[in-house]
C-alpha cells in the first residue's frame, strides 16, 4: 500500500520543519510525494507561500484539467482512448521514417508525471549488486552523470503489445480486454542514451544477477479497487545487457514528459511495457523476479495456450498498416500512390504485398528502406481504382526470419499481439 508523506517526528525544532516541509513541497511538485486527499490546487498555493518557488524550474506545462497527457492531442492526429492516445495513421502521410515526437502515441497507466530533471536520481539496487552480502547498497546516477556517460543512438520502435487488439473482436468474432487500439499504438525514433549495461556495470554489477526490474515515478496502478504498485517489469539479464537503453533525448530533444522525462529504458524490438518511462530505480536481483507486469498482464491465455499461460511476452510480432484514414473515398479511374509501412520484432521487412480488391488479387509493394531489425519499412503501390463501391485495401508482410502475416491471429483473452493482415475499408467513388 501506498506510505503517505510521513509527518516530522515531534522532536524536530519549528525550523526543521519548515525546510523539510519546502523540500516534501518540491518533491511532490517533482512527482516523488504522494498526496492522497489533497488537490493540486491546494499544494501549489502551499508552494507559492514558501521561499522554495524562487528555486523551482519552470512552472510545469498547463494541460487541461483532468488529462492525463501533457502534450496537445489534435483530433486529426490522435483518437484518444482512456489515459491513452493513439495515432492516426492517415496524419504520418509525409512524415519520414521517424515518428514526430509530437505524433507519437501515448500510453500511460495513469497519468503523466512532470519531473524535474536535476532533482531526478536513478537509484540501483539489490541482491544482484556486488557489496557486501546481504546488505542493500543502493548506487545512484543523476541526469548529469548519465550525460556524462558515453552515448548510443538507436533507431527503434516503441509499440504496445496490444496494438491491433480491435481486430480480433471486428474481424474474428473475439472478445477480448483492454484498450481497443487500431493499428496507431506504434512509433519510431531516434533514441539516444546510455547503454543500460554500461550502468549495471558502473554499478558493481555481480555475476549472480538474473533479473533486471526497472520501475517509473508515475502513480501506482490500480486495477480491482486493488493497487498493484508502480509500474515496473522484470528483464532477463541478457537482454539488459544485450541492447537496452536508458534514453534520455527522442529524435534530438530531450524526452518528451508524456514519453518518460527525463529518463526512460528503451528495449528494442520487445513490447512497449518492457520500455519503462520516467524510470526512477532498477533493481537487480539474484533472484527471479515477478510483476503484475509479467504475471497477470502480458502472457497469452486461452484456449490455445497453457492454462498457467504462455511465457512472458517479449518481441512483437509482425504487422501492416496503411498511411489511409479508415473509410476513406478515392475517385474513381484515376491514379494514384498508396503508401504505408510494415514492421516486425523478428527483424527486419523482406517484402509486402498488397490487394486492392478485398483479397483476390496480390502484388508486391516497393520498399523505400532497406530491410531493419527494430523498425519499420516503408512502401507504397499504384492503385488506379476501376469499379466504384466499397472494397478493402490489405496488406501482408514477410520478415527477414521468414515470418508472414496470416490470414487470422491465435486469440487470447487479453488480445494481445495481433499479427493478421487487416482489412482497411475504403470507398471508391
Ligand atoms: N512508468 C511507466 N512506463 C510505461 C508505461 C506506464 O504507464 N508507466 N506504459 C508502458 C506501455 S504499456 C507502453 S506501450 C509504452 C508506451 O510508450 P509511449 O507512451 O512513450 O508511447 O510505455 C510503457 N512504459
Ligand atoms: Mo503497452
């Protein structure tokens, strides 16, 4: 359960207290105190009565009442779904091979938190950690001493593992939980950080290690009038090592609140609840470690899969989607270019093939990137539509490790990785 701001012990002098209650003020406003019971307002009207407003950063950005996103959310770019917001696909028509970071979609537990990136530290800790047995030897990084740090830039798709999650329910009949995401809970960008192995290492990082737990400052989740803490799921040890990144800059600026200011792991190619935003500490353990995150949440269950459920999910799978609003109307007799882009977390896109007529008729797509593991692939067909009325527009991908879009996707209950070829109305007219 959550431990509310504690009350200084009484023998603390009047002064004390003051400089304590300023520092508890900051913290809150940097998303580190909870304040069950107490509005926004009242706490920033405590932080105009005290001296520590001369020290604070910029005031944090105003977003409208109750949103849980910070950024503008134009609905011509975004559907916003609950504390989410997904991306339309038609608004990435003209954008390069990077997701814009004001395109990007959002997917928050809960809400997001406005850090102050020089009161941030990033704590290391537990079993896992070199030290003297027993003994919890927390290490600490701040913002600067990542900065500090040799850099990597990688170019990589962040894309929620339910993404395509409506699909089993409008093309297959399927009832399943969670957010009733399109195709738009994917983006792609430059990421540039610090290898989080490099950190680990920096660390005392001990042989005995296997599990990896990064955990985020925003809010504690809860689900079933339950709350099943912050949000945070363990990596095996070898995909820590292996090409993980704690990002700090996405496509040349510094993170983006709503994508994890001002530190966020990056796990390339997995599902994006492996790439943990505004990343507070990490633990390292000698022993396995469990989370909501890969117990209840994110594991295959159904008919089709083990009663216990599958594995924990890690790489995505394979998917299209068309830079096309769905129902959008073509003229009739004249031609033109559709474009859209294909991805898969086995590596990279070998070849696309597209119908214009519900499924009849094939032909390839031109690529327009070479072939990539952890991002997309961009293509596009000439289409001069022949015969006026409605028809879908499909296309199905085929990945470097030989991986194609079937026809229908396994279901699960929580509707999770979602692979088939979608059907995307249009009209013709
Ligand atoms: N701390 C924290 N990290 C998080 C989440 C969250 O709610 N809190 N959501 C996860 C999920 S489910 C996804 S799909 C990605 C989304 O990243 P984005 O919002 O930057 O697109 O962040 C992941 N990391
Ligand atoms: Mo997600």
């Amino acid at each position: 359960m959550p431990t509310p701001a504690k009350p200084s012990p009484p023998r603390v002098s009047r002064h004390d207290e003051t400089a304590y209650d300023r520092r508890r003020l900051r913290q809150w406003l940097a998303g580190e105190a909870r304040a069950d019971g107490v509005s926004r307002r009242r706490l920033l009207t405590l932080l105009a009565a005290t001296a520590a407003v001369t020290a604070l950063p910029a005031p944090p950005p105003a977003r409208a009442a109750g949103t849980p996103i910070v950024k503008p959310l134009p609905p011509e770019w975004f559907v916003q779904r609950g504390t989410n917001a997904e991306t339309r696909w038609e608004a990435l028509r003209g954008t390069g091979h990077h997701t814009p970071n004001e395109l990007f979609f959002v997917r928050n537990h809960t809400t997001t938190p406005v850090l102050d990136a020089a009161a941030w530290r990033l704590r290391l800790w537990g079993s896992g950690l070199r030290g003297t047995p027993g003994e919890d030897r927390p290490v600490e990084f701040g913002y600067d001493d990542l900065r500090a740090l040799p850099s990597v830039t990688r170019t990589a798709f962040v894309e929620c593992a339910g993404n395509g999650r409506s699909f089993y329910t409008s093309q297959q009949g399927e009832t399943v939980s969670g957010t009733a995401w399109t195709l738009g809970a994917i983006g792609v960008a430059r990421w540039r950080g610090v290898r989080l192995a490099d950190v680990l290492r920096r660390a005392g990082l001990s042989s005995r290690a296997v599990d990896v737990q990064p955990r985020g400052l925003d809010a504690e989740f809860g689900s079933g009038g339950e709350s099943l803490g912050r949000v945070r799921r363990p990596l095996p040890l070898a995909k820590a090592l292996d090409d993980v990144v704690l990002a700090y800059e996405m496509n040349g600026e510094p993170l983006p609140h709503d994508h994890g200011y001002p530190v966020r792991v990056l796990v390339p190619s997995w599902v994006g609840i492996s790439s943990i935003k505004w990343v507070g500490d990490i633990e390292v353990s000698a022993q396995p470690l469990y989370s909501p995150w890969n117990t209840t949440f994110y594991r295959l269950f159904g008919p089709a899969h083990p009663a216990e459920g599958s594995a924990p999910l890690s790489r995505q799978t394979i998917k299209s989607a068309f830079e096309v609003a769905s129902g959008a109307a073509f003229p009739v007799a004249r031609g033109q270019v559709l474009h859209g882009r294909s991805w898969s977390g086995a590596g990279g896109i070998a070849r696309v093939d597209v119908s214009t007529d519900g499924g009849a008729r094939w032909r390839p797509a031109r690529l327009h990137d070479r072939p990539r593991a952890d991002t997309w692939t961009r293509w596009s067909v000439a289409w001069k539509p022949d015969t006026p009325g409605p028809t879908h527009l499909l296309a199905r991908a085929t990945d470097t490790a030989g991986r194609t879009q079937p026809e229908t996707s396994v279901p699960n209950a929580q509707g999770y990785l979602f692979d088939a070829v979608v059907r995307h109305p249009v009209t013709v007219v």
